[in-house]
C-alpha cells in the first residue's frame, strides 16, 4: 500500500492543528475519516506519527521528519500544476524585495523557493535589515516588496499590506518543567521565571510590553539574535521564552525537547505579510511574488 495525497493533506491539518476533532473541521471531512487516514499512513510508513495525549496529538520525532517531507510533497504538486502557466514563466523580468530577519528564517525560504520554480525567468534581488528601514526604502521606491512582521508596521499611511499569516504569542519551556502541567499558564508565573530573551524584529519589544500590559515584569536571563540559541537554552533549562507559534519547533538541535503552552490573558496575534507602497502600480514579477506569498496563507490553512 502507498500513502496518498488526501493522507498527506489530512497529517497535516493534524500535525498543525493538534487534533483530529480541529482537523477535520477545517477539511470538512469526518473526525473518522481523519482517523483512519492517520492510522492507515503509519501502517503503511512503519512509524508512529503521534504521541497521544488528552489534549490531543504531538508529533513524535519521526513524526516531524515526515512532516517535512509531507510539505515538500505538497509543494512539489503544487508547483506541477502551475508549470502549465508557460507563458507567465517565460516573461523575464525583476523583483527588487526586502526582508526581516525573523521573517528570512521562518517564512520567506518557502515562498521564495516556490516562486522561483514558477517563475525562474524573473531575476530576484533580496537585502534583510530591520523593518524601519525597510519601509523606508519602500517609501522611496527602492524596493518593490518586503515581507516582515507588519503588526509593527509604522508608516501605514503610505504603505499597503497584504497579511498571509497569522501567529500567538506562546511559552516555551523545557521537558518536565512544573508549569507544563497546566494547560494554559498564568502570565503572573512568568514574572518569577528567568526568560530567555530573542532580539530580533522587534520581539524583544513586544515581549516586555507584552508582559508589562498583563501585570508582569520580565527577568531576562540572557539575550540573543539566535532563536536556535533560544531552543537549546530552553530545552537545557537555562530559562522560558514567550514567542510567536510561528518559530516554534518541538526539538532543539541538540535533539531535546521542548513544550510549548498558550499563556492566560488577551494576547496579541503576530502577524507576517507582503507590504508595498500604497498607491504604487506593481509589476508583473511583483504581482506574482504577492500571489504565491498569498496561496501561503491558503496551504497554512491546510486549502
């Protein structure tokens, strides 16, 4: 037996959604079909997936390599069926973008590597730098797009930004720690913890004001740029991080693990888009770049 596209599809809404129940709600299919489908891609794979929980399912070590792939795979057919765009992906041209760091990391690696397979004609030239400059060079017409953090987004009156995904703030800490027990942490208890703080896009910011609003008072333990530095402090219990999902991996690269839980009180939604001048006429190759930065948000949403 080989595993299908449908299984990939469902192990993912499951592996991102953390239920089945959530899972199939967003693929409109039966939780049973969901089931099924995951106990039938193990059989077939030889591995277990998930670890079972009364919270619902984790990805085993396993688990997260095959999801790697599953994605991969996904992406592959995707890209399959926009190759038949051949007159779309003979047009040269140039796309001009800007990028944060946080951002380069996590987000743009995947967007970018789609766009190039759709679009491999169009010669794209990239700078990272902070998100003041970066609107700075969009406002003069240096670049055509930049995609970054945009919840921090300040000229909004001559900028225009298009939003594909979205991300909570959530607590890190290592295996076995106390406040793992609990389901949702109350943010008083953060104050008392040492955090391990990540200084880049503005998160250190965010994250002060952030507990600052909810009645508590961050006791930085150590500061980095690094957010592998960030998983390996976590996971060897050095302190907590308070980070957007978006960044989140079960594993440090030393292969230690680590939990992740929501935080009580309203938090605030990070959120990463595309952002252009308002008002400016994009271009074919920019156009394009939006639209693949776009259908992020719809596979994100297991669409």
């Amino acid at each position: 037996m080989s595993f299908t596209l449908r299984q990939l599809r469902y192990f993912i809404a499951v592996a991102e959604g953390g239920t089945v129940s959530g899972a199939a709600q967003g693929l409109s299919v039966s939780q049973s079909g969901v089931t099924e489908a995951i106990k039938d891609l193990e059989y077939d794979l030889g591995v277990q997936l998930f670890e079972r929980h009364r919270r619902g399912l984790v990805l085993t070590y396993k688990g997260q390599q095959f999801y790697r792939h599953a994605l991969k795979v996904l992406d592959a057919v995707s890209d399959a069926r926009q190759s038949f765009a051949e007159e779309a992906r003979a047009q040269p041209g140039s796309l001009n973008f800007g990028v944060t760091s946080l951002v380069a990391g996590y987000v743009l690696s995947d967007i970018l590597a789609r766009y190039r397979r759709a679009f491999p004609h169009v010669e794209t030239r990239a700078i990272e730098d902070n998100g003041d400059y970066l609107e700075h060079l969009l406002v003069g017409g240096e670049l055509d797009v930049a995609v970054m953090v945009i919840s921090n987004l300040r000229n909004r009156v001559a900028l225009q930004a298009q939003v594909f995904e979205r991300s909570r703030y959530r607590l890190w800490m290592p295996s076995g720690h106390p406040l793992a027990e609990a389901e949702i942490v109350d943010v008083a208890r953060i104050g008392r913890e040492p955090l391990i703080m990540l200084t880049v896009d503005e998160i250190e910011e965010n994250t002060g004001r952030l507990l600052s609003a909810l009645g508590a008072k961050p006791n930085v333990a150590f500061r980095t740029r690094s957010v592998e530095a960030v998983r390996s402090l976590v996971a060897t219990g050095a302190g907590l991080a308070l980070l957007p999902d978006l960044v989140y991996r079960r594993w440090s690269l030393e292969g230690d693990r680590i939990e992740s839980r929501a935080v009580s009180g309203d938090l605030p939604m990070v959120e990463v888009g595309i952002v252009w001048r308002r008002g400016s006429q994009l271009g074919r190759a920019a156009k394009d770049f939006v639209a693949v930065a776009g259908a992020n948000e719809a596979r994100a949403r297991g669409g």
